[in-house]
C-alpha cells in the first residue's frame, strides 16, 4: 500500500442553526476522529478531524419551537409560499453548496473512508437530486394546474405539507441519503429539524451558510450531538409530524415509542436489509462475479443495499468460490484517495472486531474461510472473508453484517433460499442471476412479492434516483424515489366548490387576482 497521504485541516465547528440564525454554542463539545492515521509512517493512532457541539435536550426544544413558528400551524410563510418561488429558494441553494464540494469531498474520505471516486460520486449525485426533485416538482404543480368536476362540483387538487419533521440520516451517506429525505421534505412547504449520523457529520459544517441564506428562518433547523439527548425531548411532545429516518429499525421503533400520538406520526423510513443473491446453474459466472464484487463489496459492504448472502447452486459452488475467491483477493486495499482504492478503512473503531468476531463464529460451526487474505485485521480494517458453507445457527447468516463478510451457502431446491427469503424479517431487494427464462420466469413472479426490487444478472442498488426505493416487512416504510419522496412528504388537499354562478364567479376572481397561492393554474416552466 502506497505511503502518499493527503493532509485534512481540523475544523472545530461551533455553531448551529435554529430560526435562521447561526448561533454560536459555547457548552460541551465532541471530537470528532477518522480511523485513518494521518502519518503511516509511525505507529497506528487515530487523526483528530475537528469537534462538534454536544448539544442537549434544551436546544433540541429550541429548535423545535423553531420549527413549529415557522409552519404556524400551516399558516406560516413557507408553507403558504408560491410554489414556483419555494422552488427559486431550493435552486439558490443547489448552487451554493456547489462552492464546497472539495472540502466535503476530502471530509467524506476522512470521515467515512469512502473512496475519492464514490466521494465524488455522491456530492454530485446530491447535486443532481436537488434539481432533479425541483423539475419533478414542477410536473407535479403542473398536473394541479387545473379544475376537474365531478356530480356538480368543482375540485382544484394540490399536495400539502404535513407540519414539522425530524430528519436524521446515516453514516454511510451522510450527505445523499438525508439529503434524499431533507429536500423534499422541505420543498413540499414542511418545516424541519436535522441531526447529522455521528460518522459523516462535520461535512455538515460547510453547508450551515447555504441553509441560512437560501430558506425562510426556521424552516432548517440543524442540531449537533447525540440523538440520545436530543431525538426523544422532541418526540415526546407530540408536535413531530413526520419522522423521517435512514437507519436500523430498532432506532425507529425506539422513537416512535415516544411520541405520544402514534397515529399522527407520518413515516418515512429507511431501513436494514439482508439483500441475498441468487446464483442459477446457467448463471454466466465471469459476470456474476462483476456484480457479486460490487454488490458484496462497494463501500466495503457498508449498505443496505449490498449484497450480504449469497445463495449458489451446489452444482456451481466449488468453482464459483475458487474464481470468487481469487478476484476478491485481488481487491485493491488504500487509503481513499490513492488511485484504484476499492477497499478502504472503516469508519468504526469497533468494526474489525465485529466482522473478526463473526468470521470466527461462523469457522467454529464448520465454515471455511475461502479466500486467502480472507479475515485479516489490521487497527482499521479486516479484509473481506468468504465464508463457506454457512448455516443458519451462524451469527453472519443471522444478523445484517454491514461490513466486508460474505457468507455463501449452497442449494439443491431453489425453494431452500425462496424459503429463506419468506422466513426474513427483511424484504428489500434481490440480486437473480441466471440465463434460462422457463426457470426465470416463475422465480421472478415468486420473488417480486418476497422483495421489492428484482436485479436481473445485477447488483442490487438504490438507484437511478427516478425509481422506486423502498422495502417489505423491516427493510423501509413509504417509498423514496424523487417522485414518490415529494409525494412522501405531502398529503393530498382540495378546494370543492358547487358548480353555480355565484361560487364560478368567486372562482373566475380568485385565479384572476392571484389572491390565494393555492388556486392558481400558473403554469410552471
């Protein structure tokens, strides 16, 4: 492994924005550590990035109340707003943020350990989804441009906000993943509280400006700390109406237990999921092992969207492991911005052991470590083990791994993973390789009720962004696409007017007059 490294500058961030104020916090504060070294050259020890505030139950109140002035109980200014002129605020803001994609890029590769080229990938990415949520917007605002009329009554549609909403992203994409709830949940006219993961959160630090100077005070809100302290005050008083997450369900469940009015909670959940890949007899193997590599190990495996077992046909498995084996051990292992770096540190001190821990629980019932450099641990990282055969009374058959593991298991009867998947407590997506459509066809009937996402002779993944992103069972609730996330965020609501000369009147001058924000069939460009 190459000695170069790049240098990163600590910022120790100090403020937070409540009620469209960068306010200065002058209380406890956290270090902020990468688990990569920041000279290779001397004995392994962690890099000190910068600090953030360790904020407490008083300033989660504070921003709450922010959040609340700001809806007005729906009658606030950004609720209320002109579509057309919430959408020049977001557009402002996809350009600002544009001017720090070099430094949230390096902090991604310090922070997270993701890849320069992944890195890169995902601030762009962010940036496309902002425009591309804005433009599907506009679509939507030009459908509700119009009355319909039904038994003698006129209905003038549009979508509406919910209130105020808690956001709280992952780790592994700090910025896309709580950007893909952030946005439109803003955008749809709601007011919003927004705790960073603890890993990936001072990339936040450089945005704090853009969300001050682009939207209305209080419709962003951004705390710092741990959502222990902060997320339960601010359930358990009931004014949350939506609580959108990206993480493991316990979290959600825990949350949800503290809001007192369960029934009024919208949610909007990303979830865990135990993606399995299905390898056919027929499956052309030089290209299932393309994606199994992708799919078991992008971003070190650390996502819900990975590939965590594998399931091969027995007939297959021997040779399937030997080629597997060997274009895993293949895999390039850096630092994130050394060229061709596919595998890099983990961001969690206590990973390796995780993953070392499960490797040997899994060698002490019978399994086999089938790669060579399989389970070798350094202070930051433990190479990728293929473990074979694996068992059902194995912790890495059992628990969502989220790391560079890959058990593999053998089949006779296609019916021993459909029932594997139908057992799950989880149910995202699917990877199906194989080539004869007779078998392909009834497996892809049965498996698009298993999950909801069938990935033919691919890896499973979330995007393109346009699609459908969601989950059976413990995997998600609602769905995220730039679509379906505005929809997500808003509720249908209409004005009904009897068809008769005085209310066509009231009508005619409404529109004329531009008196109201909500009748209007101003057409969007």
């Amino acid at each position: 492994m190459s000695t170069k490294t790049i240098t990163v500058d600590q910022l120790n961030c100090r403020e937070y924005l409540v009620g469209g104020k960068l306010k200065k916090w002058d209380g406890d504060t956290s270090e902020v550590y990468s688990t990569i070294s920041s000279d290779p050259n001397k004995p392994y020890s962690q890099t000190l990035l910068g600090s953030i505030p360790d904020m407490d139950s008083e300033s989660a109140l504070e921003a709450l109340e922010s959040a609340k002035k700001a809806f007005d109980r729906g009658q606030g200014k950004w609720p209320t707003m002109k579509v057309r002129d919430r959408l020049k605020c977001m557009k402002r803001f996809a350009d600002k943020i544009q001017e720090h994609r070099d430094v949230v890029v390096n902090l991604l590769m310090w922070e997270i350990g993701k890849n320069k080229k992944d890195s890169e990938k995902e601030f762009d990415r962010t940036v496309d989804y902002i425009y591309d949520t804005i433009n599907e917007y506009k679509k939507i605002d030009r459908s509700s441009a119009r009355f319909e009329k039904d038994s003698g009554i006129h209905a003038h549609i549009r979508r509406g906000p919910l209130g105020v909403v808690l956001c709280l992203g992952p780790y592994n994409y700090p910025l896309n993943e709580t950007f893909c709830l952030l946005i439109p949940a803003i955008l749809m006219g709601n007011t919003t509280i927004f705790k960073p993961a603890k890993h990936g959160v001072l990339l936040i630090a450089p945005l704090l400006n853009a969300f001050k100077e682009c939207f209305p005070p209080g419709v962003v809100n951004i705390l710092f700390g741990r959502g222990r302290k902060i997320c339960p005050p601010i359930m358990q008083t009931g004014y949350i109406d939506v609580l959108a997450l990206i993480g493991h369900s316990s979290s959600a469940v825990a949350l949800q237990d503290q809001h007192p009015n369960k029934n009024r909670l919208r949610l909007v959940l990303g979830l865990e999921a135990k993606n399995p890949g299905i390898i056919l007899p027929d499956a052309d193997l030089d290209l299932t092992i393309q994606e199994c590599i992708s799919g078991c190990l992008s971003y070190n495996g650390q996502r819900c969207t990975a590939l965590k077992v594998l399931y091969v046909h027995e007939s297959i498995v021997d040779e399937f492991n030997k080629k597997f084996a060997k274009a895993v051990d293949d895999l390039k292992f850096g630092m994130p911005w050394e060229k061709d770096s596919f595998l890099t540190p983990l961001p969690e001190p206590s990973k390796p052991k995780y993953i070392r821990d499960l490797i040997d629980d899994a060698v002490s019932k019978g399994a086999s470590i089938v790669n060579k450099k399989g389970g070798h641990v350094t202070e930051n990282y433990c190479y990728p083990a293929i473990l074979y055969p694996v068992k059902q009374n194995m912790r890495v058959y059992q628990e969502e791994q989220f790391g560079p593991v890959i058990p593999v298991i053998s089949f006779q009867d296609i019916d021993e993973p459909l029932d594997d998947m139908a057992n799950s407590e989880y149910g995202q997506q699917v990877s199906l390789f194989g080539s004869d459509t007779k078998q392909l066809g009834p497996l892809i009937d049965t498996l698009a009720n298993l999950v909801c996402r069938v990935n033919l002779n691919s890896s499973c993944q979330r995007g393109p962004d346009i699609y459908p992103f969601t989950g059976r069972k413990n995997s998600a609730v609602s769905t995220l696409s730039v679509h379906d996330a505005l929809r997500a965020f808003s509720i249908r609501t209409f004005v009904a007017s009897k068809d008769n000369i005085h209310n066509n009147r009231i009508l005619k001058k409404l529109l004329d007059s531009n008196d109201s924000n909500f009748i209007s069939t101003d057409y969007i460009l």
